[in-house]
C-alpha cells in the first residue's frame, strides 16, 4: 500500500481577520511522508493555518504548493486531502460503510469499486463489522477510527488531523496515537497535526511547529524542541520547566559555561550553550524537572526545602522551594528519595541538562 | 447502629409538577375542544332529510364544491412549495453566513407576522394596483407598455400569502440548520464534494426535518386563511376558507360552514400526524 508520498509548501502564507493579524507569514517545508505538529495554545493560529490548507480559508499572502502544484486558488474538493476532526464528523444520516464510501463516490467511482474499497480502509482500522451500523451506534474510539478511514479511503494527497484525538479518554487517546502513527507510516502519507496537547505532539510526529500568537516559534524533532527549547514559552508549553535566571560567570570544563543564579549567591549552575557566552551576560537557563537531581544540600547547585510529595503512578514529583527563588521547583524522580528529616536538599544538574533560552519574539 | 434515614434529596428535582399544566388544560378544555364539538354536531343535523351526513356528501360528491376543496388544496401546495423556495435559502444565509446579523434577519422575517392581516394585504394592493408602484416602475423603465392587473390574479394572492407564510418556513429551517454542524459541510468540500453536492448529498438531507415542519406549518396555515384570498384574489380564487366565510355572511348556511371548517380540521389532523410521522422516523439518528 505504500506509494510515494507528497510534499507540502507552505510559502508566506498569512492571514487577518477584521484588522487582525492571526497569522503572520509562514514558511513550512513538510516532506513526503512526514508528520508535522503544529503545536500551541489555543488562538495561536495553527488551527488557522489547517483551514487555509484544507481552503476553507484564503490566505492574504502566499501560496500553498501540494506536490509542486500551486492550489492556493482550488477549492477544498480540488485538493486531494483527507482530514480528520476533533469531534469525528461523521455524517449521522449515513452508515458507517456510506460514511467510508462518500468520498470515493464524490469522486465517481462505481459502486462496486466503492464497496470493496471501503471494506479495505474498514479493515485497516478493524471495523469491518460494522459496516451497516449506524454512526450513533458506535463507541468514541470506534467513531474516530470510521473517520479516519473516511478520509484516507480517497488515497489523499495529504492527511489533516484536526485535534483528532481530543474528544477520547486518557487511555483510549494513547492507544489510538500509536495506532494513528503506525497507519500513517504504512500509507507513507504527508500529514499536519493540529493539537495543543504535547504529548500528543511529541508521541506521533516527526517534527513539531510550535506556535504562538500567530508564529512559529521553533520547528524540529520532538527531541530538539522538547530537550533545546530556544524560548522560555516553548520550554513551558512542551512540559514543565525550572527556569532560572542568572549571570555568566566564566568558562567551565568541556566547553560548559558556569552561571551565578540569582536566586541565591553560591549557587553556579553549570550549562551548555550552541554559543560562546560572554563573561557577564545574563541569561535564563531551563532544566527540566527529572533532569534535576537531590542531592545533600552541600554538593547542591541550589538548596531548597521540600514542600510536597506527589506519587503519579510512575514517577514522583517533588515540588521545592528555594530562598532567593519565588517560583516553586518542580523535580521528577523515579524512586522515592532519602531525605534528611528537616526536608532540606540540595539540587543539582548536569550541564548538558540545562539550556540557555533566548528572548521572546 | 440506626438504620439509614431515605434521602429526600434522591427524589429528581423538577420546578413544576404536572398540576402545573391544568389552567392551560382547562381553558383549551372550555374554548377549544367544547367549540369543535359544537361544531362537530352543528355539522351534523339530525332531523333533517338529508340524513347526519348530508352536507359531508354535498362537499364531496357534488363538482363544484370538489373543485373548490381541490383548488384550496392545490393553493395551499403552491404557495407551500414557493415558501420553501423563498424560506430556505434564507433561513441558510442567516445560519451560515449572517453571524451577528441573524438577530436583525430574524427581525425582519417576523415582523410580517407582527402587523396586522389587513394592513399587510391592503399594502400589497396598493404596491400591486393599475396606478400603484409595480406597473409605475414597470412604465418607467419601458418595461411594460401598459398597466397590468396583477392586483386582480392569482399572483397576488400567492405574493400575498408567501409574505406571511415564509415567517413559518425560515423559522423552522433555520432552527434545525442551527444543529448541522458546519463542520459536516466542509468534511464532504474535503472528500471532494462540491458546493452543490455538499448541499445536496449533506445540507439537505440533515435539514430535511425542519423543511418537513415547515412545510406542514404553511399548508395547514393556507389552508385556513381566507383574507389574503377575499382581498387579493379578486374573486380568482375560491377556496374552502372563503367559502366558510360566504356561507357564514351570505347564505348563513352554518351546518354546510361547520361541515367544510371541519374538513380542513381533518386535513390539518392528517397534517400533522404526517409530520408526526416523519419525523419520529428520521430524528431518531441524532
């Protein structure tokens, strides 16, 4: 079933509504066969940006370039798309085979040819027997699987995915990115994922967008963009993150750089930087919380007393407090920690766990 | 241990109980069902030659009085199928398109229904009379050479009677277009529909509810109107309604009135037990 997928330009596309700016000029690159995430809070413009793919929207600028082919100007039915929303879509006058089959039939494929291909994406995402039920009749997993062999029965050129597990339970939605990502890398079909769930985004693409207030903020591999935020609003919005603020004070071993942390005047934090740093420079420095390390106050980074103790199923999360530090300090930690009885520890990092942020565009 | 106190608060919480519902009971009880059956047995007349169902026989078997309970139907179709062609597209513009302007849209749908029967149909007279402002745009712009007469046809009487009925339809369509996802419409643009197809195959189909309603609404409506028909028609429309009103004001035939007022009574029933029908069918897959 594999056929070579499509690439997709997105080349200064923008957009206003009323005097708004919603979306400022974008250039996306989506490889043949890739996922994509266009991530971010809602009203960052991403889910903008999927309606101007699909044509429900005309950009103000710039053009939309499906596998070289210009279809700024086509309407959402010249397009070759499939597209799946959040709350599935589907028609509730039809049955679940009619739902499947509509798109070939717009397309005007004979009945036969519409039954069997049907019956082929039903058996993809293993609801062959319910091909004659109602929509109503089915589960919310099984729904969301009917619309994503409806939008895939076409053999798109692209496949849009619109918050498409959103509307499923914790569980369920696990499962079903697993299984969404597994179809989309058998058929080898472009895709852009629209979501405001991180996990979501780092689970099943190849690349993340994430986005906010109307631009992409950073473009990368869910590892680059989750571990190297380059802004502290991409740090906080992919996960929790300490962020500490502090002041260059020289060069360490092995191309680290040592920083005085504001917080409290021993305290120098060790870190990376994809630059040299000037000796002096302030800089905002980010450590994930199960990058953080306890250790006894005296070897610490930090010190900093626990405040709270949460078992999460798998993972413990501390929070912490720091004197010099008024956000609280948030650390993850597989095993349940030793602490000294008056809750006091110290806090420590590697370098490579650190990251400088950059300013807020 | 004590043995555990019944919760009241299990009972479900409702505002009004049913008692709530007898004034309203009781009045259709004194004005409505007690006039129908008056009615009933008004129609029906007793001692006479003819037997109990005399006048139903005279309504139904002799031509003329056939013709006219066909020509009531017929008028009630049409000015039905207008006000759907009229109703729809406007009741979609509002739920689709007007956004914040749909209050003002609405407004304007009802407020025919806002001034009164005569006003309105004196109005369309005016606008549509020999010297009114249809046949002196008409003359003006050369498009005509002299005045028609349209005030005296049967398309006044359907203009007339579309104005008041495309309220009913607009309204009901709209209210069930509200429910249709749009979001329906642009997965079928997705897979390939155009904007016809996507009308048709999606739209129309998902709406059919609110065109049935609305449909019903303005035949059984028509049905019983007779002013738009005594005023505007001219005397080029006969239906049943006017001919209540004649037997009433002419004739003073008030069994024959009872017996034709009882007819449309039994389509308007059939109407909506029809509608009943129909929509216990299709409003199920919601």
């Amino acid at each position: 079933m594999t056929k070579p997928g499509v690439p997709l330009r997105l080349d200064g596309i923008s957009k206003s509504f009323g005097g708004t700016l919603v979306l400022e000029p974008l250039d996306l690159d989506i490889k043949e066969g890739e996922m994509l995430a266009l991530l971010g809070p809602s009203g960052c413009g991403k889910t903008t940006t999927l309606r101007i793919i699909a044509g429900f929207e005309t950009p103000d600028t710039g053009s939309i370039v499906i596998g070289g082919r210009d279809v700024t100007e086509l309407p959402p039915n010249k397009r070759s798309l499939g597209m799946v929303f959040q709350n599935y879509s589907l028609f509730p006058h039809m049955s679940v085979g009619e739902n499947v089959a509509f798109g070939l039939k717009m397309r005007g494929s004979n009945a036969a040819d519409r039954t069997r291909q049907s019956r082929a994406m039903l058996e993809m995402v293993r609801l062959a027997q319910y091909e004659d039920h109602a929509v109503h009749q089915l589960s919310g997993g099984q729904q969301q699987r009917v619309a994503l062999a409806r939008a895939l029965a076409t053999s798109p050129a692209i496949l849009l995915l619109d918050e498409p597990l959103g509307a499923l339970d914790k569980n369920l939605r696990e499962r079903m990115q697993f299984e969404l990502r597994e179809i989309q890398r058998k058929l080898n079909i472009t895709s852009i994922l629209v979501t405001h769930d991180q996990e979501e985004a780092l689970t099943m693409s190849d690349r993340i967008a994430v986005m906010r207030r109307g631009a992409v903020v950073q473009v990368g591999h869910p590892t680059d963009v989750y571990d190297r935020p380059r802004t502290r609003f991409v740090s906080e919005f992919l996960g929790t993150a300490n962020v500490f603020t502090g002041t260059v004070a020289q060069a360490g071993d092995a191309g680290a750089w040592i920083v005085t942390l504001d917080a409290q005047p021993h305290a120098q934090g060790k870190t990376f930087a994809p630059e040299p740093l000037a000796v002096g420079r302030r800089v905002t420095l980010a450590v994930r919380p199960e990058r953080l390390v306890i250790v006894p106050p005296r070897d610490g980074v930090i010190r900093a007393m626990v405040k709270d103790l949460v078992f999460r199923g798998s993972y413990f999360a501390y929070e912490l407090v720091a004197d010099g530090h008024d956000q609280p300090i948030f650390l993850y930690s597989q095993t349940r920690q030793i602490l000294a009885e008056d809750g006091r520890v110290g806090l420590t990092w590697a370098p490579e766990s650190a990251v400088v942020l950059g300013d807020e565009a | 241990m004590p043995p555990p106190v019944p919760r009241r608060g299990l009972r479900p919480y409702r505002l009004a109980g049913p008692s709530w519902c007898l004034p309203v009971v009781f009045f259709l009880a004194v004005f409505f069902v007690v006039p129908l059956a008056a009615n009933l047995l008004r129609s029906a007349p007793a001692g006479e030659a003819g037997g109990v169902l005399f006048y139903y026989e005279k309504l139904l078997t002799d031509g003329y009085y056939v013709g006219i309970l066909l020509e009531t139907l017929k008028v009630a179709l049409v000015a039905t199928l207008a006000s759907l062609v009229v109703g729809y597209p406007v009741a979609y513009f509002m739920v689709r398109h007007a956004g914040r302007w749909n209050g003002v849209i609405v407004f304007f749908v009802v407020v025919p229904l806002l001034t009164s029967i005569i006003m309105r149909t004196f109005g369309w007279r005016v606008l549509l009379s020999r010297r009114g402002l249809l046949n002196a745009g008409l003359l003006d712009w050369g498009l005509i050479t002299r005045p028609t007469d349209i005030a005296e046809t049967s398309i006044a009487v359907y203009i007339g009677l579309v104005h008041v009925l495309v309220p009913f339809m607009v309204l009901s369509i709209s209210s069930v277009l509200q429910g249709v996802d749009v979001r329906l419409e642009e997965t079928a643009r997705v897979l390939g529909a155009g904007r016809l197809r996507t009308f048709l195959h999606v739209t129309l189909p998902l709406s059919v509810d609110g065109i049935v309603t609305g449909c019903i609404l303005v035949f059984v409506v028509t049905n019983g109107s007779f002013l738009t028909m005594l005023l505007l028609g001219g005397g080029k429309i006969n239906t049943l309604a006017l001919l209540i009103y004649q037997q009433f004001v002419t004739t003073q035939d008030v069994g024959f009135a009872a017996a034709m007022g009882n007819v449309l009574m039994l389509v308007a029933a059939l109407c909506f037990g029809m509608q009943y029908w129909l929509l216990r069918r299709t409003g199920i897959r919601r």
